[in-house]
C-alpha cells in the first residue's frame, strides 16, 4: 500500500508541473513560431511533432515493458527539462532553438504517454481506478489553467520570473519521475538484452532496406 501511495501521488505531482508548463507553452510556442517564420513554418512543425509523438508513445510503451516503466518515464522528464533549457536559450540566444523546443517538447516528450497511465493502472486497487485516474486528469487541467493565467501574465513584464518557474516545474517533473517505484517484474538481463538486440536489428535491416531502395 506505501508503494501505491508513494507512485500515484509522485505521478500526480509530476503531470501536474508538466500541465502547468503545458497550459502556457501550448499557446505560447505557436505564436513565437508564426511571429517570426509564418504560418507555413507553424504547421509543418506541428505536423512534425504529431508523427514523432506517434513513434515516440510506441516507443515509450515498447521500452516500458523491456527495461521497466520507471526508467522510460525518466526519459521522458529529462527530454522535457532539456526542451525547457532550450526555450530558455532561444528566447535568449536564438530565435530558431525555439524550432527545436517545439520539436523536443511536443514530439520527443512524449514517451510516456502510455507509461505514466501504466504506472496508475498497475499501483493503484482496480476498484477505485476510474476516480483515481479522473482525479488525475482534473488536477492536471486546474494545473494547466493555472499555468496559462500566472506565466501568461507574466511573460511580458517579469520573463525571469516566468523562466525560474519553467525550471522550478521541470525539475520537479524530473524528480517525481526519478523517485517512482518500478511497477513490474523485471525480466533477467539477458532475455532483455536479447530482445534489445532483436529490436535492433530489425530497425537495423528496414533501415538498409530503405536505404537500398533509396539508392
């Protein structure tokens, strides 16, 4: 039971600072994007990030299940905290990081989409899953709605604040993430490595097919 508790409230701590940061990125980062490329710029980005989010969830959910849901949703918070320091930077540095924030936070942050809900379905008694996991989504939408309104507000005037904030909220997604406790039974070193290495050559070959056909 202390392991249910400790999971589900670290998840919900941790998608609640990622919501946070979501309700105003989600809004924000499009605008800078057609501010300074245009719209056509905007949708082929998006349209980028949608099909490496597609790759990336079925990847998540694929090394979930080889070398444990922990691991793949600490992937996820650290790609996000490296996407955070790269807005950062942008905003600071160069217009066209943003470019690639876009592309981190939206497309490669995504991970552990199915893990995280994974994570909930495994910790936690099945007859209390449906109020637990709406709980989960209503938090997260206060956090989202937050959010948008408090670095909103203070994008114009206070950007540092708004920046130390973005820091504060990605460090403790990375955190909550780091402090999870593995939800399955690990499979023995060599079956995983095993099945790593199928995984591999597989991508491996399609990539020489395709390469083949290319040339």
């Amino acid at each position: 039971m202390l392991r249910v508790k400790r999971n589900y409230i670290l998840v919900l701590l941790g998608r609640s600072s990622l919501m946070f940061m979501n309700g105003f990125l989600i809004w924000y980062l499009p605008l800078i994007i057609e501010k300074y490329f245009g719209p056509h710029i905007l949708g082929l980005i998006f349209s980028i990030t949608s099909l490496l989010s597609i790759t990336t969830t079925s990847l998540g959910g694929l090394l979930g299940d080889l070398i444990g849901r922990r691991l793949v949703a600490i992937l996820d918070s650290i790609l996000t905290f490296i996407g955070i320091l790269l807005l950062i930077l942008g905003s600071i540095y160069d217009i066209f990081l943003l470019l690639i924030t876009t592309l981190v936070f939206y497309g490669l942050a995504s991970t552990s989409n199915a893990i995280i809900e994974t994570i909930i379905y495994e910790s936690v008694d099945k007859n209390f899953l449906g109020r637990v996991i709406s709980i989960m989504f209503t938090i997260g939408a206060i956090s989202a709605s937050l959010g948008s309104f408090i670095l909103g507000n203070l994008i114009t005037y206070m950007k540092d604040i708004v920046i130390i904030l973005l820091i504060i909220s990605s460090s403790i997604y990375v955190i909550s993430s780091i402090f999870l406790k593995e939800t399955i039974i690990r499979r023995t070193k060599l079956r995983s490595l095993r099945l790593s290495l199928e995984i591999f050559l597989i991508i491996l070959l399609m990539s020489l097919n395709f390469l083949e056909r290319g040339f």
